[in-house]
C-alpha cells in the first residue's frame, strides 16, 4: 500500500470514528492490518483505539503492548493495563500495575488503577473501600465520592455512608451524582420510601468504572465522555480537556513544548519524580528544587500542543487599579511567595474553563513545598457556599484547596466565615476565590477586609 494511499486511509478512519461508525472502521482496519505489516505508531494506536471501540480488547491490548515497547510512557502504560482489565488478563495486569507505580509516584491514577484491579479481581469489598478512601484523599472528585459513598452502604456502613453522602450534597449540591447521594442519604435517614429505593437500587448497582475509562483511556471530547458513562455519570467532567489546557499554560510559563513522535497528549504532574527532597535539606533550596521540578515535569510529558488555550490578556476594569494582579507567568517564575505568605489566592479570567488548570499547579506546588499535605481541592460555588457553614466542615478541609467559584456571590455571612478561616487556618489549607475580573475586583473594591487577606491576585491570560 503506497503511503499517500495509507495516509487517505487513515483519515477515513478517523472519520468513522467521529462518526461513531465503528463497525465499518473495524472492518476496513482489517483489511489494512492483513495488508500490510502495520509498524507506524500512528497506525498501531488508530486501530487499537478502533478494537477498543468494538469491545475487541484482547486485540486492542496486543496493539498497545506493541505502542509501549517503543514508547514507554506513563500514559501508554495506563491504557494497556486498563485493556488487561478488560479483557480479564487480571495477572498481567497486576504485574504491569508494580511497573506502574514506579512511573507515577503521587497521581490519582496509581489508585484508580488499583481500585479496578481489585475490584476485578473481586477483592474483599473492605479493600475496595481502603483504594477509595486514597483516591478521596489524593483528589475528591464526586464519581469517586459516590462509588465510595455505595461502598459503605454495601458493606452496612450506614454512619460513614451518611457522612459521605453529605459531603457530596454540600460540594457538588448540583447534578445527577448528587441527587442520587441525597437520596442515598435520606433512605438511610428512613426519608424514602420502598418504591423510590427499588429505583435507586439500580444506580447503586452501577460501577463508576465506566467514568475511569472514558476520562483515561485516550478519549479527549468532552461529548463523547459524557455519552459513554450513561445517564447517571453525565456530570461536569472536565480533567481530560482541562490536562490539555494546563499543558499549554505551562509551556508557555516554560517557553516551550516538548512534541514527541506519538499522538496521545501526555501530562503527568507529580509523576515520575526522581528524587524526594531530603528532609533536612535547607527550606529555601526544598522551594527552587520542587518548583524546578513541577516546571519540568509538566513541560517533558506535554505532546503536540501547538496553542496556547485563552485570551491574549485581560481589559482590567477600573476597579482592578486597587488590586495587584499578576499573570500566571509572573506568578509561576516567582514562586517562594507561596512559602512565606498565607494561603490566600485570587483568580480571575474571562473563561471558566481556564481557572481549574492553574488551580490545580498552585495545589500541587504548595503540596510539593510542604505548604499542603495533599493536592486535593474541595470545588464549590459561592451560591451554594452560602448555604454551609464552611467553619463547621474546616475539619474536612484540612491539607486541601478550596476553590470558591462564582466568589462575587459570596453572602456577607459567607464572607465573614471566609475573612475568619484564612485569619485562624492560613497554614492547613488554601482559599482561592474566582470570578471573572470585573466581579471580583468590584466586590474586593467594596470589601476592603477581604482583600487585605487575599495575598495572591492572578490573572488567567
């Protein structure tokens, strides 16, 4: 087959599978696959993505064992394990999982994968709970929350399972998660009756794995996540996008991009690091090696990324000239004010999208420099804020980042409780307060004690 024939055969594929017409793309990989030889890596991940597609994953799995050979990334590692689960290889997949963890040192995926193993392997469901409870404690992410709120209820767990079901009601109040985890709640508070329950039943039947595999297995199109989870998983899921974009802010605070031959984007924060700082190694030095660190990792594991995701800069509104706005760039290049200073933030931009990303670097840094004990965030909108006591739950929050989103909002009530926890809790967990720019320096214009608490104004270029 020439290569201009190969390349036009390709594109076809992919076509049919934006299309979701996977049968005929199978039929037509094939036919290529018996043709020809297939050796280009780009070739390999298009027809293991098509097997995958057509449930074919003992065949996608000897693809992607060929793809880690020649690249033996984090990333590629994960989906071939994942398709050793799904093909019920569980040993190899065990055995692939001890290289695994060398590779990823402190991400969420090291737990999700040992969560899948275990639960294929039909562990004791007390083990499903304990991988659970690390993925909480790495990331609380309300799928996550959800399945390990079911887990307690299966297991007769009723106190935990109330305790977990509240915390889900209260950070992530809106959604198909979080209805089921109020229904959960009152069926154990004797609130629901027999007939809703029967309903419910169904849902707690369901395995949250179906989210895993969307949000890790290479598929990078928000609609397709939300289409393959089914209805009850149909919620804001946004890591795979919201990688992409971290990727390029960061090669662009870094000046550049490292594009490698393949075509999956790799990113990889807190993986791979090679060295722990030594614990009694001076504090100043423990700040600019971790830094280092962060910036590298995340620059060596980008792919292809050619943009740079977001608005070229902002109009700041007239009430900006009162606060001290940086961009992210500046912020980034001058990071041991992160050590000295309350955990106090302020992120604005004109696109939402934008702001979980740099979040997300801030949450890892102060984790990597021993600001936090975790990277975990604890994501809540100003509105529903207003109708929690957050210093009732300061306990649940201690090590994390909470992001306040839509903080314009915020009550006078939640603005006190707010001024309050960075006063008495500044070195336990951080606060960032987003919002677009003109609300919030608006509102930071107006309340005046507020600000002077805020101690990092940035901006989302």
């Amino acid at each position: 087959m020439g290569k201009y024939e190969n390349t036009l055969k390709q594109v076809q594929l992919r076509n049919l599978l934006s299309e979701k017409k996977y049968d005929k793309a199978l039929v037509m990989a094939e036919e290529m696959i018996a043709e020809n030889k297939v050796t280009d890596i780009t070739e390999l991940k298009l027809f293991a993505d098509i097997y995958r597609k057509c449930r074919k994953y003992k065949e996608a799995k000897e693809l992607y064992s060929r793809i880690y050979e020649e690249i033996p990334t984090r990333r590629v590692l994960y989906s071939l394990i994942a398709l050793c689960i799904k093909s019920k290889d569980i040993d190899e997949a065990e055995n692939l999982y001890k290289e695994y963890i060398k590779k990823d040192k402190t991400s969420i995926d090291r737990y999700i994968l040992r969560y899948r193993i275990d639960k294929a392997s039909k562990a004791e469901r007390s083990v499903i709970i304990k991988d659970l409870e690390k993925i909480k404690k790495t990331d609380y992410i309300e799928e996550w929350a959800y399945e390990l709120a079911k887990q307690y209820h299966k297991a007769g767990m009723i106190k935990e399972c109330i305790e977990e079901c509240r915390q889900i009601i209260i950070w992530f109040s809106d959604g198909e998660i979080a209805e089921r985890a109020k229904l959960l709640k009152m069926h154990h508070e004797g609130n629901v009756s027999d007939e809703v329950m029967v309903s419910l039943e169904q849902y707690i039947g369901s395995d949250v794995s179906k989210y895993m595999d969307s949000a890790s297995d290479g598929i990078t199109d928000l609609d397709e996540i939300n289409e393959s989870v089914g209805d009850e998983f149909k919620t804001q899921i946004k890591l795979p996008e919201e990688a992409e974009i971290m990727a390029a802010k960061m090669a662009d605070i870094n000046g550049h991009a490292a594009a490698e031959d393949y075509s999956d984007v790799e990113l990889s924060i807190g993986a791979d690091v090679s060295q722990m700082i030594d614990e009694e190694t001076k504090a100043e030095d423990a700040v600019n090696d971790a830094v280092k660190e962060i910036q590298e990792e995340i620059a060596s594991d980008i792919n292809e990324v050619d943009d740079v995701t977001g608005t070229s800069g902002l109009a700041l509104s007239k009430y900006a000239k009162e606060m001290p706005y940086i961009t992210e760039k500046e912020f980034f290049n001058n990071p041991k004010d992160m050590a000295k200073d309350a955990l106090s933030f302020v992120v604005v931009t004109e696109i939402e999208k934008d702001v979980m990303p740099t979040v997300q670097i801030i949450a890892k840094a102060l984790n990597r420099i021993g600001r936090l004990d975790s990277h975990r965030i604890a994501r809540i909108n100003a509105v529903n804020l207003n109708n929690v006591n957050i210093e009732n739950e300061i306990d649940n929050l201690f090590g994390a980042c909470v992001l306040i989103e839509d903080a314009s909002l915020m009550s006078m009530k939640t603005i006190n409780s707010i001024i309050k926890v960075i006063d008495a809790y500044h070195s336990k967990l951080a606060i960032v307060l987003t919002d677009t720019e003109k609300n919030m320096s608006k509102m930071l214009f107006k309340e005046e004690v507020l600000k002077n608490q805020m101690k990092h104004f940035i901006f989302c270029e």
